[in-house]
C-alpha cells in the first residue's frame, strides 16, 4: 500500500529561492505515463489550449528570475563603476541618505572629541551603519559637503585643490584664525576614520574613509594657503540618484553653527520627500544627542521653530510624543555624469 507524500522542490538562483510544492506516489510512475497517453491518445476538444507542463513552467520561471538578477547586478554595476558625482547647481549641497539618515554627525558641540571604536550607529532600518574614529558632529559634515562640492565636477580620483579663505567662504563661517584652525581639525578627524555603510538587503555597500588624503602648501602670491584634499574613488558609489539629498545650502548656513539639532533635522528631514511622523524619542536617538530625553523633548521644539524661522518647514506639531512637519518640496538632481 502506498502513501501519498508533499515534497518540496528548491531552487536557488544567485541567492533568490524558489519553494515548489510537488505531489508524489510511491508507485505512482505508471499511473501518471498511462495518464499522459490516454490523454495524448485523446483528440483535442475545439476551443481548449494545452496548458504549459511542470517542465515548461520551471524554463519560464528560471529565465524571469534569471533577468530579473541581471537588471538588479546592472543597477549594482553603475553603482561600482560611477567614478563622478552627480550633478546640482550652486545653490544645493549633495549628500548620500545613510550619512544624515543616521547618527554619524551628532548634534554634540563639544571640543574634545572622544574616540569611538567600531560604534554601531543609530540609523533607519534600511541602512546599517558602523564607524571607528573621533566624535564627528555637525560642523564636519559641512565641512564634508562643501568640500565635496568642490569635487563634484572631476573624477572622484584627482586631488581636490582650494584655499582656506574659499573654504571658510563657502561654509559661511566668519574669517577669523579661529575658523581655519577649526576647519583643519575637522579635514584630519574626516581623514582618520574607518566607516562601514551597507543596506540591510546586502545590495550595496562601503567601506573606507571620508577623506582619503590631505595636505596644504605655502602660502600662494595673495598669501592664501594651497589645501589639497582627497576622496577614496570608490566613495562616489554612495551619491547614486536615488540615494542622495540635496541641501538647500544656504539655509543650512543661515541656520547657524550653534543651533546643531536644527541642522541635523534640516538635512534628515530633506532626505524625505513628504515626511511621515517620528516618535521623538526615535530622533533622540538617530541624532545621538548628549542631553537627556526631557532636555531633548524641549530643544526639539526650539529646533523645529528655527527650521519655520528660516522658511525649511511650512508647520510643525509634537503631539502624543510624536513629531509631525510639512515642508517645502526637495530640490532634485539636475542630471547623472
């Protein structure tokens, strides 16, 4: 006596599996062959098309999702091979999502960095991010941008060259020696950093510096220091269409380098489009803050009236805990190099 048994058949193409659900007879061999010739012996009612067989069906099957890998190893592929930044215009800062969509720029504004080693940092939970190095804060990253910026026109593997004076200039920050001393210690934490980027499906990911080289020269003939910075070439692969912010950067510059919290809310609220609410508590901890939740509670308020200060966001509530904001809509990208 037989015994009717569901076995499972799976198939693994490059990391997608399929399970298929097959029925199986002990014995049963002869049965399905007399099956097939009766059937085939059978002239074909008018009307009726054959249906595809469990061979056919697999064939099409394996070569969709065959196709479907190769569309997502292209997509996987630019992002690899760009070795230019994409382009805006003056007016905006380009800024991949997992850097302001996380706490790797916290709104601490302290002196003395500590170190953090292999610090696994809060982040949406489509990014996964880790970081080894000084205590970086808001003040590096615009340092980063603005000198990201600078090499968005040239490939990511040249040197980029500009003076402090340009520098400070395009930051906003007041000319004072105080600012350039500020400026340099903020290009060498970025250098001596370890960071790890990845998205949670494994699609993509970094590893490696923010700067990959620095140095500066005499003075030039108007008696400007020669800066010269460097990126890791590979950085450019994080600035893909779909996964940078533009910053209005002149509303980052009229927000202050004081008021910390309203610039990290600034560049994480320009990562969405039409944000939905945040539990306060969830921003408490994407913005490694260093006060306490009460403090947070009341500095959040302050911070989001600022960004309506300076026309970011058009209104904002804090009801049950929760952070609601409208805002105008994101510049976009003028076109991929």
């Amino acid at each position: 006596m037989s015994t009717s048994q569901t076995s499972f058949v799976k198939l693994n193409f490059d990391n997608i599996e399929l399970l298929l659900d097959s029925k199986d007879s002990s014995g049963s061999a002869a049965k399905q062959s007399e099956s097939v010739s009766n059937a085939a012996a059978k002239p074909k009612s008018p009307g009726r098309t054959r249906q595809p067989n469990a061979a056919s069906s697999m064939e099409v099957l394996k070569r969709k999702t065959t196709e479907a890998l190769m569309r997502q190893r292209s997509v996987i592929d630019a992002r690899m091979l760009q070795t230019v930044l994409p382009m805006w215009d003056d007016d905006n800062r380009g800024v991949p999502n997992p850097l302001i969509r996380s706490g790797l720029f916290s709104v601490r504004n302290t002196e003395k960095r500590e170190y953090l080693p292999k610090l696994h940092i809060a982040s949406l939970s489509n990014y996964n991010v880790s970081y080894t190095g000084q205590d970086l804060q808001q003040d590096d990253l615009t340092v980063w941008m603005s000198l990201i910026n600078l090499a968005r026109n040239q490939p990511m593997s040249d040197s980029v060259l500009f003076t402090g004076y340009q520098l400070i200039k395009d930051m906003g920050w007041r000319m004072h020696s105080d600012s350039y001393r500020r400026a340099k210690q903020s290009i060498e934490r970025l250098k001596v950093t370890g960071i790890e980027i990845s998205t949670n499906n494994s699609e993509s990911a970094y590893s490696g510096s923010l700067i990959r080289e620095y140095a500066w020269t005499a003075s030039d003939d108007k008696g400007n220091a020669r800066w010269m910075v460097r990126f890791e070439p590979t950085v450019s692969m994080l600035f893909m269409e779909d996964t940078t912010t533009l910053l209005e950067w002149e509303t980052r510059k009229s927000i202050g380098t004081r008021a910390t919290l309203a610039l990290f809310l600034h560049s994480f609220y320009s990562s969405h489009r039409d944000p939905i609410p945040f539990k306060v508590e969830k921003l408490y901890e994407l913005c490694r803050s260093g006060d306490s939740l009460s403090s947070f509670r009341r500095n959040i308020k302050n911070a989001l009236t600022k960004l309506v200060d300076v026309g970011f966001l058009t209104m904002f509530v804090v009801k049950d805990d929760t952070v609601h904001v409208q805002k105008k809509l994101k510049p976009k990208l003028i076109r991929a190099k």
